[in-house]
C-alpha cells in the first residue's frame, strides 16, 4: 500500500491513516486522499493508485473529481452576486432567465434562487445530459430540463436535485456575462489561490496525476468509463481537485470571507431553510448536521467510480475531506469521518436504537418507488423490511447504461415513519416517509432523494 503523507507522525492522523488502509483493503478501494485541518495545523496522506489499470502512488496532491461538493462553489458565487446587489435570492428566477420554461408553468413563475439552492424545486433532479464542450452547453441543458415532470409542490418537501443547480450555474452566467468556468475562476478560484482546482479535462490530463473511477463486480475492480460528466454539469459536480485545495476552500469558508465575500454573507449560507427529515436541516448548498454539539457543515459528491466528502466545524477550526476513487467509497469516507470526529472534536456517533414493527405494519411501506433515475422496490422478508436496488442508468448521459444493483438490505424503524439501514451500503442511513393529506404513505425519502410511490 502506498502512502504519501505530511505529519504522518501525529497520533491521531496515523490512526485515521491505518482505518482508511484496512478500509480501502475490506471494500477493494484503489487509491484515497485525505487532508485535515485541526487547529492552525494541516494533516495529508494519500493512498494506494490512480488506477488499477495504470498505476500511480496516490499522493495529497492527486486530483479528484469532488463532484456535487461543486455545488457549494456555486452557491458561494450566487451569495457573492447577491451581496453585490445583482441578484435577490428570493425573487423568480425568470427576473435573470427571462425564458426559463419547466414542465410545470406555475413552478416556472414562481421559482427563486433559494429553492433552486435548497433543493426544493419539486421536479426530477436526477437527469443528467452531455452537450459537448462548447461555452452554449449549459444553455441547451436548461432548455433540455423543462420536459423533467414536477413530482413535490415547490418548495415544501427537500428532495436533492441537481438539476436545479444547472440553472442556478446559468443564472451565474447570464448575470456576469461570462461562461460558468471562467466566472468560478475569476470570483473564487484565483482569489483563493485554489491551483490545483480545475474544471477541464484539458487542463488536467498529461501535466497532472489524476485519479480514474472504479466499480467492483464479480469480485473484480473495474475502471469506470466516460472519465468526464459533460461542461454542462460543471457547475453541479465538475470541480477537480485535491485534498489541499479543498482545504484552503474550508479554511475560507470558516473564515472572514477574505476579501472576497463579508463573513455575514458565508455566515448565511449556514442559517437553516428546511427540513431533511433525520439527516438534520438544509442551508444554503450546506447540510446542517442535526445536533448543535457542535454544529457540522458538509457536502458529499458522487462521480462516475468517485465518492468524496468535505466538511468543516468552525466552532472546533476543524475541517477534513476523503476523497476516493471507488462507488464504494462512500462507506469509507462514513467510516473514517465518524472515527475523525470522535478523535478530533469528541462527537461520537448516536444512531438511533430500531424499535419492533409488525409485518401488519411494514405492508403499508411495501411497493415500488421510483424519482428519475432512482428506482427501489420495498418488501418484506423474515419480518424485516428488505430495500431492492433496480439500477436504472441515465448518468453520465441519459443512454448510460445500468451499473450493478446493490444487494437487498434490511431497513429497521426508529421512530414512526423514519428509518435507519442495518447493512452497506445503506448501514446506519436514515430515511423517512412522507404522507399525503390523507395520511398515506406518498414518498420514502433516502440517499436524499424522496422516491414517489408508483404502486
């Protein structure tokens, strides 16, 4: 196993190094960066190779795709604009696209930066679509999402769409007259000094070592392919970059707003808008953790083969990112963030304790649910509510193809209607079902989307 890493011999950092090595060995991850930064000191290591196919040592300088913590540089720069007076968070999007057309003309009128950055516009927001490398690409994906069906009323129900950011990322350029990429570089990225932080694969490939996804079927690790999401979705998951970078972006964040924002402006983004059931509450791009000892910010992202997280306590000067490059990456960043926090801040996990449920009970929650790209089945077996994953494809473009379907796994209740997974890769998740006026069972909400009951 390699390791490339800076004050290695901190206690702490060696023993969350040895917990992503015997993870990266349980779960077949090729290569992991992780950086921390703990009280005017930083902390990182890489792990491990590029890519199984042609390998390098993964270094703390090794580029990864972040993808939706992208999201947050977005919501940074419309927080930017709107402290500038060019824009007003709460006014209808169709002030600054004045042709934006959704499914649902009502939802087109009344929709506001603010839902678009909550994640409560209501439409399908899994839908993704490649339109080449132009500076038009975002343009023609806004006009291609207005056909995507509105499945929650606006802005009541949080369920996470990233749709929405394609058009909050197009707001950015109609606003500074400039292509998303070169607004994000002139507004944070030099600003920040953010180096190794890129958006175009033609400025990464050859003069940078970069990661490759994986998956792993049939006992075998795999490099995913396309490498690259498509220039449209550079605003919702494009960002690449590293450990450090992503660091100095929490350090600025947790900061003064360095000259580039007021600290009051990136102080708001971290204020509560809405509910997400027991994950805690939504800010502005920011999950908010759900108990205030002490308050958590953070944002994960999921690419094609690459799962990252990032996140920051001001409270404590503490910020850490995993980055990895493996679907099952996931668990391991859970893994090692948990073990990070009870080392660094002395939160320890409190997962809620499962509570029994009847099968006359759990019948009311059986069915298929469905929300773009998402597609579960939920039934019983052994008395235990059992989720089926149905692969349905459509990412990087709507013609991907399906990826392997998890196994089923074991859904337990901890309260009325909420739920917490017992086996990977939904382990210690939580969910939640929401009920219509009449008390049925209407969506289930988990991995952060709220699945529509279809039968």
């Amino acid at each position: 196993m390699n390791l490339s890493t800076t004050h290695i011999k901190d206690a702490k950092f060696k023993k969350l190094s040895q917990k992503i090595v015997s993870e990266m060995k349980r779960l077949s991850i090729p290569g992991v960066a992780v950086g921390v930064w703990h009280k005017g000191r930083e902390y990182t290591a890489g792990f491990g190779v590029t890519s199984v196919e042609h390998p390098l040592p993964v270094t703390s300088d090794t580029l990864f795709q972040v993808g939706s913590i992208s999201k947050t540089f977005t919501g940074t720069m419309l927080m930017q604009l709107a402290e500038q007076g060019k824009l007003d968070l709460d006014a209808p999007v169709r002030k600054i696209l004045k042709d934006l057309k959704l499914k649902d003309e009502s939802v087109a009128k009344r929709v506001t930066t603010r839902h678009l950055l909550t994640h409560t516009g209501g439409w399908v927001g899994d839908y993704f679509n490649d339109f080449g490398d132009g500076d038009d690409a975002l343009n023609k994906m806004v006009k291609d999402i207005e056909k995507l069906p509105q499945v929650q009323p606006l802005g009541k129900i949080w369920s996470y769409n990233n749709v929405g950011f394609n058009i909050a990322s197009r707001m950015i350029e109609v606003i500074t007259g400039k292509t998303y990429e070169r607004a994000a570089q002139e507004m944070l990225l030099d600003p920040l000094g953010l180096k190794m932080s890129f958006f175009f694969p033609s400025d990464i490939l050859i003069t940078h070592r970069f990661v490759s996804g994986h998956y792993n079927k049939n006992k075998k690790t795999h490099v995913s392919r396309p490498w690259a999401i498509g220039r449209a979705g550079n605003g919702v998951g494009g960002v690449v970059s590293t450990v450090k970078d992503l660091l100095a972006y929490a350090r600025f964040h947790m900061g003064n707003g360095s000259r580039i924002v007021k600290r009051k402006t990136l102080e708001a983004m971290r204020v509560p808008q809405i509910s997400m059931g027991g994950r805690g509450n939504m800010g502005i791009t920011w999950f908010i953790s759900p108990t205030n000892n002490p308050t958590r910010y953070s944002h994960g992202g999921a690419t094609n083969g690459q799962q990252a997280i990032f996140l920051f306590i001001p409270e404590n000067d503490f910020a850490i990112s995993i980055l990895t490059n493996s679907d099952d990456g996931g668990i391991l960043n859970t893994n090692v963030l948990t073990l990070a926090l009870e080392m660094y801040c002395g939160i320890k996990s409190a997962l809620p304790q499962s509570i029994k449920i009847s099968v006359n009970e759990l019948k009311e929650f059986t069915g298929s649910y469905r929300i773009g790209t998402e597609a579960f089945d939920l039934k019983i077996k052994n008395g235990s509510l059992m989720y089926h994953h149905i692969p349905l494809g459509g990412f990087p473009t709507p013609d991907s193809p399906p990826g392997p379907a998890a196994p089923p796994m074991r859904l337990a209740f901890y309260e009325k209607d909420k739920t917490i997974g017992l086996d990977e890769p939904l382990k210690n998740v939580l969910g939640d079902f929401i009920r219509d006026e009449k008390g049925r069972v209407e969506f289930f909400r988990i991995g952060g989307r709220a699945h529509k009951k279809i039968k």
